[in-house]
C-alpha cells in the first residue's frame, strides 16, 4: 500500500505545483481514495495474493475497514468546513489526515510501530505545510508531506517475508 500511497499523495502534489488555484476539487478525493485499489492492482501485479476471501473473518481485516469507514464518516466534516472556509487547502490537509489514521489499525495488526509513527509524522508534516508554507504552494506541500510519509512507510515497514 505505501508503493500506491506515494504515487496517489505524489500525483496531486505535481498537480497541485502544475496548476495552482486550478487544481480540480475532486482531485484530493482521488488522491485520498486510489491507494487502497491501486495497492490491490500492485500486488496483482508482483504475483502477492491481496485481499483474500478468508481476510473478512480476519479480526485485524474487520478493525481496519472499519476504521477505513471512521474515516469515510468524518469526510463530509472535512468538506463542510473547507466549503466553509472557501479553501482548497483545508480540504487537502483534512483528507491527508485522515486517509493517514489508517495506518494506525494497520500498524497495531502488524504489530510494526511504522504504522503509528507514519501517521503521527504524516499529521505533523501536513500541519507544518499548512501553517508555514506561502499560500500559493501550500496544497502542493500538504499532498508532498503525505507523499514523503510514505517514502518513510516503505523503509521502515517490515517486510511480509521478514514479518511472517
């Protein structure tokens, strides 16, 4: 999930540089919601066996869907107060937040504290982009920071050969 991470987070924030106040509300959406299909067609691709119809008995595959839908849930939060404020950014920063908290279930059931730590730096780095960089770059450095959080991801993350 981290390799589609990287690519989905990285695409909006070239998108975000390219065209600047342009930048299609729906693209954040994208950004937030690709990795996880996009993680499935990776796998596919590599020979991994993905998601699997045993998975859905799994206690650790229940927590993180569910989880995956607390997120769903908080979204229209999200898109309220960015409508609100008439801001784009706010909407990038909220979706890059909260697309992160997903990394925490997912952490705990791997027992791997990347997962946690992806997340805290993730939140961390997003703020800072919002906070302090000039306005006219400041959606692409939200979408950059969560794209660097997964460059952390695939470092740090135990392998499946090493967790097993």
């Amino acid at each position: 999930m981290p390799i589609a991470g990287l690519i989905a987070w990285s695409a909006l924030a070239a998108a975000a540089y390219i065209l600047g106040n342009r930048l299609p509300s729906f693209a954040p959406f994208v950004a937030a919601a690709i990795p996880f299909p996009l993680s499935l067609v990776i796998d596919k691709i590599r020979g991994e066996p993905g998601i699997r119809t045993d998975s859905r008995r799994n206690p650790v595959t229940q927590l993180f869907m569910g989880f995956i839908t607390v997120v769903a849930l908080l979204i229209p939060f999200v898109i309220i107060a960015a409508q609100a404020a008439g801001s784009l950014d706010l909407l990038i920063l909220g979706l890059a937040i909260l697309a992160g908290m997903v990394w925490v279930p997912h952490g705990w059931g791997a027992d791997d504290p990347a997962g946690f730590t992806h997340f805290v730096m993730r939140a961390v780095l997003c703020y800072a982009a919002y906070l302090f960089v000039p306005q006219e770059m400041r959606a692409a450095a939200i979408a950059g920071a969560a794209a660097l959080t997964y460059v952390y991801a695939i470092v740090a993350m135990r392998k499946p050969s090493v967790a097993r």
